[in-house]
C-alpha cells in the first residue's frame, strides 16, 4: 500500500472508531493538514474500497473499514497509545496480592481488563495442568454421605459428594485418607489417568467394593481440573453495545465453551479474531483481541477481549500485553525487570 492510501485508511479508520459513523472524502478534506483535494481522496477510497480494505454500505458517499482493513490498520499503521499510571496501579493492587491462587490471578486480571475496556473479557486457564495434588480429605456430610476434596499445588480446590453404601467407621476414614495422600500427594494431574486409578484399586484389594465410589469421585475430580477452563466476564458490556446483533451476543454466551480453541490458536503477540472473517467467531460485526500467557515457559491459557469491530485498538493492546506479561510473570514467580538508571534518563529524554 503506497504512502497515501495507507494515510487515507488510518484517517478512515481513526474516524471509524470515534463516530461509528461512515467517512466522507469531504470529511477527510477538511482536516487540518490533510493538504489534499476531495477528488484526490475519493478517488483513493474507491481503490482501497476495490481493494477489500473499504465497504460502501449506503448510497452515501461515505465508506467503513473491513476487516482486512483492520487488520491491516493494527498491524501496519497504528501506533499505541502507552498505559494510564494510575490504572496500572489498579491492575498490580489486584494482582500483588501474596495469597492469590492462579486462578484467582486469572480472574482477577480478568475483571480488570473488562472495567478498564468495557468490553467483555475472555480467560482460558491450562495453570491446573501443571498442577500436582497436594492434599486429599474426606469429610462425612450425613448418613452415608462423604465430600471427598482435592487441592492442588495452583491453590485449585475441587470437591465431589458421594453416597456409600453404608457409614465409614473413623478407622476407615483415616485409612482411606491415609492411603490417597500416600499414593496421590505430590501427583501431576496429568499422571491420573485410568491406568493410574487402576493401579490404586488393586493396591486397595479387599477395600475396593466398599469404598469404590469415592475412587471413582478421585478421577473424576482430576478430569475436572484437567478440562480447559473459559471465563467470561462483562457481557453486560456486550448487550449494552448497539453495534451488535442481539442474537449473536446471545450465541456467544451460549456457545462460549467455544472459545478455548480460539483464544489459543496462537501462542505469541497479539491475536485478533473478527466475526465476519472465517465465521469462527459467533459475533458479527465484532472483534475478539487476546494474548496468551505462560507458566514457567508453557503455554498456560490466554486472556483477552471482546468487541465491536471499531474497538479502540491504540488503547486496549497496551493493555492486553501488560496484562499476559504480568500474569506471566506472577504464575512463574519471576521478578519484574527493574530499570536502569541509564534508562531512566533515555525515558525521560524521550
């Protein structure tokens, strides 16, 4: 794309997302600066129009970005706008604390993003899969009824309830219990697989029969804790933008089980998704923008958010990766890079 058409679709694009509105070749004459005739400018919109990057939904003179517009907009011409100190400060008052879980780090980061954007936010979360089981705990609820609980190493708690075909004497409980946290203390989730179940059911022998239920709940809750994890948060956010169809907000909270498979289909930098591009993602006319993050150099899920298609990139990417680096980096126990006093001078010069 030559020097002024690329300027023409940034000044669109620009417009675009202020107003909502379609963008005249008159309006863009009018700028200051813009040094360049009506006729000039329309007959360049026409060319980016033929080109893909531009539609002319009405009979008016105005046009709106497409997709391959946007894409070329976020990738090529636009220049981010750095993060509000204050709202970072926010983000790391929520994120810093000393007892959060990972998924407590995950939603939170999470809530953040949604209020600081107004947007709906989208987290998968894989931490669990690097998880071992730290303890397992069985509690009697009521006549023949036990809860078996599993927490893990990522301060995940899962439990299960399960009836029995009769009351567990104490000396049953503690030898249960005993015998799961010898066998699964220490585990990686990943290691509970049926062939390891069954390795425990022979090693139980005579006890199987009686105490076979809460076995069964022992899988089950690792299954559970292995399954990919999707959050949304702010679909209030959706359903308050008009610049979507009802229905498709509704099929993308149905279906946002979904969305697991989306968010991770790329594991570095910035990935967008748009409605209209490959009829993957439910929201036309809307725009999913996420990053992944990292456990220990894995890939351990993906955060990001969701949107008209005239989001408000410039201020909402900066964001996106503030956030993942930072979840990266409480997930991993790393420290955050500190600053130099030669930096600082280059940052203040700057």
């Amino acid at each position: 794309m030559d020097k002024r058409a690329a300027q023409i679709l940034g000044l669109i694009i620009d417009e675009y997302i202020r107003s909502g509105e379609t963008v005249s070749s008159k309006q863009l004459s009018e700028k200051p600066g813009m040094g360049l005739s009506s006729a000039t400018i329309r007959n360049t919109m026409a060319a980016l129009e033929q080109e893909g990057f531009l539609d002319h939904p009405h009979t008016s003179a105005g046009r709106v970005p497409t997709y391959k517009g946007f894409r070329y907009y976020v990738e090529n011409l636009m220049s981010p706008e750095p993060v509000n100190p204050e709202k970072i400060s926010v983000i790391d008052d929520l994120l810093d604390g000393e007892a959060l879980t990972d998924d407590a780090i995950i939603q939170n980061a999470s809530t953040a993003l949604a209020e600081i954007t107004k947007c709906a936010t989208v987290a998968t979360n894989h931490s669990s899969k690097f998880s071992v089981i730290t303890k397992v705990d069985v509690i009697p609820t009521g006549r023949r009824m036990y809860v078996l609980l599993m927490i893990t190493s990522s301060g995940t708690i899962k439990n299960k309830v399960c009836r029995m075909e009769y009351d567990l004497t104490d000396e049953q409980m503690s030898g249960f219990t005993g015998f799961l946290n010898e066998h699964l203390s220490g585990v990686n989730l990943e290691e509970m697989s049926e062939e390891y179940i069954e390795g425990l059911t022979a090693a139980l022998g005579g006890y199987m029969l009686s105490l076979s239920p809460l076995l069964h709940a022992v899988y089950e809750l690792s299954e559970e804790l292995m399954r990919d994890s999707v959050e949304v948060k702010g679909e209030a956010n959706l359903l308050a933008c008009a610049d979507f169809p009802m229905q498709d907000v509704v099929k993308f909270i149905e279906r946002k089980s979904e969305l697991s498979g989306l968010l991770d289909s790329a594991f570095s930098g910035i990935n967008i998704r748009f409605g209209e591009e490959d009829g993957t993602f439910a929201i036309s006319n809307g725009a999913m923008v996420s990053a992944s993050y990292y456990k220990d150099g894995k890939h351990a899920g993906s955060l990001g958010v969701v949107g008209p298609m005239r989001l408000d990139y410039r201020k909402v990417i900066p964001y996106i990766e503030y956030l993942s680096e930072k979840v990266t980096r409480l997930l991993s126990h790393e420290e955050p890079a500190l600053t130099t006093k030669t930096e600082e001078d280059d940052n203040d010069d700057r």
